[in-house]
C-alpha cells in the first residue's frame, strides 16, 4: 500500500504567530521558525512528515496553512526539499 503523501504550504508573510496550529497538530511536526517574516513574526513552519489530517488549517484564523495531499504534495515536498 503506498504511503498517503502530504504537506503544508505557509504564507509566512501573513502568520502572526499565534500558534493555534501547533497544539492540534497529530504527528508535531509544526513549530515557529527560527527567522521573522515582514511583520516581526516568527512564522509556523513545517518540521517532519505531515499526515494531512487538516487540523492546522481548520484553527488557522488568517488563513495562511494549505494542506496539500497525492501527487501535488509530492511535487510540493520535493520542491522544498523536504
């Protein structure tokens, strides 16, 4: 059976930081980023293999967290080198 492939794509110019995603994330594979984005925050990053369950991206509250599941969060992975 193949492995059900998954990943997030960030606006990190819009997340304030807030951090409701990270408690309600299964695997914990967010955390705020060591950088800070356009408007002095420290951004949510993706930090380990996402299973798509889309609990980040229900609490976000600005919309900033895409859950991108199959052969575009193949390409998606790949492309940020994950």
């Amino acid at each position: 059976m193949a492995k059900n492939l998954a990943t997030v794509s960030i606006d990190e110019d819009k997340c304030k930081a807030c951090e409701l995603c990270i408690p309600v994330c299964p695997p914990q594979v967010l955390r705020l980023a060591d950088h800070f984005n356009k408007r002095g925050y420290r951004p949510v990053e993706l930090a380990g293999e996402c299973t798509g369950c889309e609990m980040c991206y229900l609490v976000c509250p600005d919309y900033v967290i895409e859950v991108h599941r199959g052969p575009k969060a193949e390409l998606t992975a790949a492309e940020a080198g994950a």
